[in-house]
C-alpha cells in the first residue's frame, strides 16, 4: 500500500510524557526508521531510536524513549549511588557506570564494576534521582577487567519514593525478571512494559554468570518530572542559544548537512574529499577561508579532525556544530569569526572512519559498548597506524648522522610502510596524502572517553617502558596549545569534577605529555611533527564517547570556546616569507630557531609559520644553493603572528651552477682545455 503523504515526527526528542496512540494496519521496522502505516492516507516515519512501541489490548502506542539519566556522563554524581553492600572500595557502588573502564592492575581504587560483596539474590544497586523521574528501562553491562569474567544474567527492578517501601515492577501478578548480559562488554537493554513514576530506583540481580559474581555495570532511562522548584535538577541544566541542529547524523545525513552549510555560505565554504574509506564511503572535508580552494601567501592553515575510531562519535557531532556556527556567526556580522575566516584557510574532518561509525550509529549510543566501530572495516586502529619515525629519528641521533646524513625535521617514510603489504589502511593513506599536501601549521584530531588534551611525543623514548615523559623539542609551545584548549573547556581544569574512568588529569590543568599517559607508537601527533610542519594535538573531550542526543547541546556549550580558541592559536609565533634577490619566494628553504633542534620549511610560494611562545629567537633560513641567512625575531604577548621575512642570495657555487647551464651543463674550463690541447698538439707538429 503506498501512503498519498507521509508525516515526518522531528528528529528532535518528542516532548515529554507525552504519546501517540493508534490503530495501525501496517509496521516495517527497517534499518534506521519504522514506518507505520495508520490508514490508506496516512503514514508515520520515526526513528527507530526515539520511540518505543507497545501494544495494549489490540490498541499501539507510540512512547518517546526518555534518555540516560547520567551514570556514564557523570551527571548523576557518586553520591546519588547505594548498594547493599560491596567487595572493597574500588568496586564500590560509584563504580557502577555504563561503560566505565578499570586499569591494568586489579584491587585498586578504580575498578570496573560495582560487584556485591555477597553472591546471593538480596543484593541491590541504586540510584537516587532525587526528584520525581518517569523511569523507562535499564542498561546493563559486565565488569570490565582484563582478569575476571563477572556478570548478572537476570534480575528484578524495584521503585520507590521514600527508599522504604518499595514496588516490584510485575508482569501481571508475578515479579518482572528481565534478561541480563551474557558476556561483560556487550550493553543490554530492557525497555519497561509501562514506565513508572518514583524518585529510587533498585536493580536486584537474581543470577549471574557461574564463574563469576554479582558485578554489573548500569544505566537508567528516566525523564525528570516537573518541579521547578526542585534543586539539584536546575543546577545540573546548561542551556544553549545557539540554533544548531543537535543531533546525530548518519554517514548520508552527515554529507546533507555540509552541503547545507555550503549553500548557505558558498562565499566561504568549499566541501571536497581527500580519499575513500575501505568500503568506499568518502571522506568529505570542509574548507572554510574568504578564499575557498586557494592558499593564500601568509596565511596560515588549521585542521581538524575527528572520528578515526568511529565509536568515538562526540567530536564528529562537534565539528558538525563548528561549521554551522561559524556560518551562521559569519553572516550575522560577528567580528572574531570574520576575522578567523579572513585570516585562516581552516579544515573541517568530521568523520575519518565513516565504516566504523556506520556500525556504532547503527546500535545506537548506549548500546555500542566501549569499542565497537573503533577500528577501520579491515580491523586497524587508525589514530595509531602511522608510520613509527620516532624510532627512525632517535637512531640518527644516537648515531650522530644529524644532520650530516639526516634532518631534525620532514623524516621520510620507510620504505616497508610504503609497500603493498604493508598494514596500512587506506583511510591512514589518505590522511598522509592530505597532510603532504596543504601546508598546515596546527591540527587538533577530536577523540572521545576522557577529558584531557595531549601533546607528543605520544610514544616512549626507553625501550619496554610503557609510560614516561617524552617531550619533543618544542615542548613549552605543546603545552601552552593544550592548555589553551583544556583551560577554555567548562570541566576539564575543574580540579573538583570527579575522574572519568582512573586518571585525575585536573591536577594536571587538564594536559598531559602522550607518552607519560601511554605509549602509543605510530600515532597522527608524532607523525605529523616528525614528518611535516604541522603540531597536532589530541583533545579528548567528554567522557562518554557516543553520547546520546539529547547530551550534545551541553557537549557544545563545554567545548565551543576551546574549539575557537584553539583554532586562533595557529597565528602564534613568527611567520614571513623566503625571498631570493630578485623576490622570487623560495619553496623548501629550512627555518631553524636557536636552542630549538626542530626545523620546519616553506611553503610553495617561500611562505612559513613556526609556532613559537612570547620571547625573542634567533631565526636563521637556508635553502639549497643560498647562502644561510639570521635574524633576531621577537614574539610579543599579543595575538597576531610577528612578521620575519628573509632575502637570502645564492652561494659561489650556485652562481657557477648558473653559468654551466649557459653551456649545456658542460664544465667551465673546457675552453681552456681546448687551448690546451691545442697548445700541445702545435708543440708536438713543431718537434
């Protein structure tokens, strides 16, 4: 039967406690919508993620699927957690969170699970909504442990409102017993046949894994009910004014999207796409410049990117966000986008593993687990599948060939990594393509489940040491680019927010040097220093990695200063333009700084950017053929790049170069060979 029209519900969240009812002739539930088809005129499409069916007496009703309440998200905190009683602290009830991960070593004080402290039917675990929530369904896990296999197979949920009477949730006149986990990674859903009303709520596991114990790992779908007098719900609320289509986007939508920004700002929009992923899906990038599709001379170029592990969805939706914002804020006159638009070429990669994201975006945010679709489709962690020129680097110099035999800077790429076979996907290829090409000076690759920014080196200088400091020679400018992404961020310097997972990076201002978290060898960040000019950063920025939809309006509120922040600081340091005498610019021409062993070099019109803090350096440009050339340059408080041009000459040997080409490249002194040999010749006639 095909509908005359068909009725759209909005992609936003269908307004609280409220439902559709119907009598429906026809259902289809397909891939990402269920179409229902009410009569011979109308049809109903939703997402399949955004509403719940159920069937009284014949009659079907449509019920919004209320969101997480804030286990994994950390909005309910440690203290709205109970449990009836615990194995030790670091399996305590604030340990019970959807997706929360425990460390390499077990008994310590962050472990993965909330685990009983006894293995019988009367334990329980419990969240304090502290208000009135219309409860919907729980998520479960296992306990995540490298050494155990714990989890709960079954149990009961029980509500209450006072935390001493409680109520059963039934199925008719029996107990409700939902279906567990069958394994410890994979989230399992239940949704409640009709939601209930209460401030408590208790899981009550009634079997679990024979070798294992009572452990799980938890999330509650609850909406708050009305109470504008309640609290602890306003003082949790961040609310945004930005109009902004917070949502997530398919791989389809996604690309529909960024052809709206492109038609709405053609003037300084350009999408293209630098490659394909391993089943086929484009790679697509935004430039956003008063120039599209051009490098201008001077001006410096940005990247993000996001989604190499296509579970880590957050950051795609970001950059989403960034690049409607900054249409929208360009049209409406606002000066400091204008002038990032008219003084930077920015780059804009939501999704660098579309393959994977497909396969997260298809289960849905709380039930993708902690890792499915991080890996490209062939099973390679992007992010890390780089070539190691660490390694490469650090033999030269124990060797001493820098930089006799080698530079400090621009290392190639092995051979072996270059080969066919080698394990390489092709969306790594892509990117290294991409970033040989445009001339970029800084990047921010957007990763998910922590809160931290991290600076190379990512991977640890001592053979077997899993983590140290490791710092590259332009450790001082690292740090000050990820504080300035961490220190503008709402939560991550807060030295009072609770731990994602194990690490307190608050005592860190939010930052960490890669290495001295975990090595990490063949990473984007140490790549794209050892082999190209740009610094690249890792900025990790929330602890849920695939959020559900209704989080990303606060997620854009917490990162939208950092993102803008960090982009304006690509015009830090010194910048200028390699000239030869007769001010040609000179491409490939090396600019070193004193006290500095990383070099970087110019551009294809002789134009450079090195990204310096406030001080006075001494610069110096040399290229092949010319003379090397140095300079004082002063780097002031102030925003804005300071200009250090070079005219440099070229070198005796050059010039006689030059006067070879006069004669086909035939050496200088054949004339006077010639004369010679015919000197000879006459002196032999003569004998």
């Amino acid at each position: 039967m095909k509908p005359i029209f068909i009725i759209k519900l909005p992609y936003k969240p269908i307004p609280k406690h409220t439902c559709v009812s119907f009598v429906v002739q026809y259902i289809c539930t397909c891939k990402t919508y269920i179409i229902i088809q009410i009569s011979r005129i109308i049809t109903i499409l939703v997402r399949r993620k955004m509403i719940h069916i159920i069937s009284i007496m014949g009659q079907f009703f449509l019920l919004p699927e209320c969101p997480p309440m804030g286990l994994e998200t950390l909005k309910i905190d440690d203290f709205q957690l109970h449990a009836s009683t615990i194995r030790r602290y670091g399996l305590g009830a604030h340990r019970g969170r959807l997706n929360i991960q425990a460390g390499l070593y077990e008994d310590d004080l962050y472990d993965g699970a909330w685990c009983a402290g006894r293995d019988d039917p009367l334990q329980w675990f419990e969240v304090d909504a502290r208000r009135l929530t219309k409860f919907t369904g729980v998520i479960t896990q296992g306990r995540s442990s490298l050494w155990s296999s714990d989890w709960v197979t079954s149990y009961k949920v029980m509500v209450s409102n006072d935390s001493h009477t409680w109520i059963t949730l039934k199925n008719g006149s029996k107990d409700l017993i939902f279906s567990g986990n069958r394994e410890k990674e994979i989230p399992v859903r239940n949704i409640f046949p009709v939601p209930v009303v209460a401030r408590y709520i208790r899981v009550n596991p009634r079997s679990w894994y024979n070798s294992g114990s009572i452990c799980m790992r938890v999330e509650v779908l609850g909406c708050p009910m009305p109470d504008p007098n309640n609290y602890y719900h306003r003082r949790n609320e961040v609310i945004t004014t930005d109009d902004l289509d917070f949502r997530h986007h398919s791989y389809k939508e996604m690309r529909q999207l960024m052809k709206v920004v492109n038609e709405m700002c053609p003037n300084i929009t350009r999408i293209y796409n630098i490659g394909k992923s391993h089943n086929g899906l484009k790679l697509y990038a935004i430039e956003i410049s008063d120039n599209p599709g051009e490098h201008e001379v001077g001006e410096p170029e940005f990247r993000y990117t996001a989604g190499s592990h296509g579970n880590e969805v957050l950051g795609r939706e970001l950059l989403l966000l960034l690049m409607q914002f900054i249409c929208l804020e360009y049209l409406s006159g606002n000066q400091r986008i204008r002038h990032l638009v008219e003084e930077t070429r920015i780059h804009l990669l939501p999704s660098v593993n579309p393959d994977g994201y497909e396969k997260a975006f298809e289960v849905g945010s709380e039930l993708s687990g902690w890792s499915l679709g991080r890996w490209s489709n062939d099973g390679i962690d992007i992010h890390h599948n780089f070539p190691d020129l660490n390694s490469v680097l650090w033999e030269a110099e124990a060797k001493k060939w820098i930089p006799r035999k080698m530079f400090n800077h621009h290392v190639a790429i092995p051979e072996w990594y270059q080969s066919r076979n080698a394990s390489v996907a092709v969306e790594t290829r892509a990117l290294i393509v991409w970033m040989e090409k445009m001339p970029f000076v800084l990047g921010g690759n957007l990763q998910g489940g922590e809160l931290v920014v991290t600076f190379p080196y990512d991977k640890t200088r001592s053979l077997g040491v899993t983590r140290e400091q490791t710092p590259t020679p332009d450790d001082h400018v690292f740090r000050w680019l990820a504080f300035s992404y961490a220190s503008t961020h709402r939560l991550m310097t807060d030295a009072n927010r609770r731990v994602c997972h194990r690490e307190d990076f608050a005592k860190e201002d939010g930052t960490i040097n890669g290495a001295s978290w975990h090595t990490a060898p063949g990473s984007m960040n140490d790549f794209s220093y050892l082999h190209t000019n740009c610094f690249e950063l890792s900025m990790y920025v929330g602890c849920d990695k695939f959020p559900h939809e209704s989080e990303l309006p606060e997620e854009w509120e917490n990162n939208r200063e950092s993102l803008l922040v960090f982009m304006e600081q690509v015009h830090r340091g010194i910048k200028g333009v390699v000239r030869d005498m007769q001010g040609r610019g000179i491409p490939n021409a090396i600019i070193s700084v004193e006290g500095i062993s990383h070099d970087i070099r110019t551009a294809a019109d002789g134009d450079y950017w090195r990204l310096l803090n406030p001080g006075e350096y001494r610069v110096s440009a040399r290229a092949e053929g010319y003379s090397l050339t140095s300079k004082k340059c002063e780097v002031g408080y102030e925003m804005g790049a300071t200009r250090c041009d070079f005219t440099i000459s070229r070198t005796n040997l050059s010039r006689i170069k030059e006067i070879m080409e006069r004669f086909n490249k035939q050496p200088i002194r054949l004339p006077v060979r010639q004369l010679q040999a015919r000197r000879s010749r006459e002196r032999r006639l003569g004998t």
